[in-house]
C-alpha cells in the first residue's frame, strides 16, 4: 500500500484498532499506525497533513 490508497489504508486501520475512534486520533499516530501497517511500502516523506486528513475522514466513514 501507498500514502495514495486512502480507502485500503482507512480499512485497515478500522480493523487493527477497532476500538480507536479516529476523531481522537493525532496525526502523529496516525502517520504511525499507517506505517505500522503491514502491507504499507511507501516513503514517509511522500506523507503530509492533507493526505493524513484524508485517511482519517475515509476511517471515519469506514467505521460510521
């Protein structure tokens, strides 16, 4: 997975940490846990605050 692939990173994420609410979720952790993932292969400086706001409104339909 890339930065780019938004709506697989959001259900991953739903599914690692189903018990985080991502309105609470700092973008450092987020950043984190998005690299944490285990089929993310992407350069942490291809990332930035509107690709992380992106992945965290995709999180907040997935889960909504």
């Amino acid at each position: 997975m890339k930065w780019t692939d938004i709506n697989d990173i959001a259900i991953e994420l739903s599914e690692t940490h189903p018990d985080k609410d991502p309105l609470k979720i700092n973008f450092v952790d987020l950043r984190d846990w998005v690299m944490a993932l285990p089929e993310f292969n992407d350069d942490p400086k291809h990332c930035g605050e509107k690709i992380l706001e992106a992945i965290q409104q995709a999180w907040i339909d997935e889960v909504a």
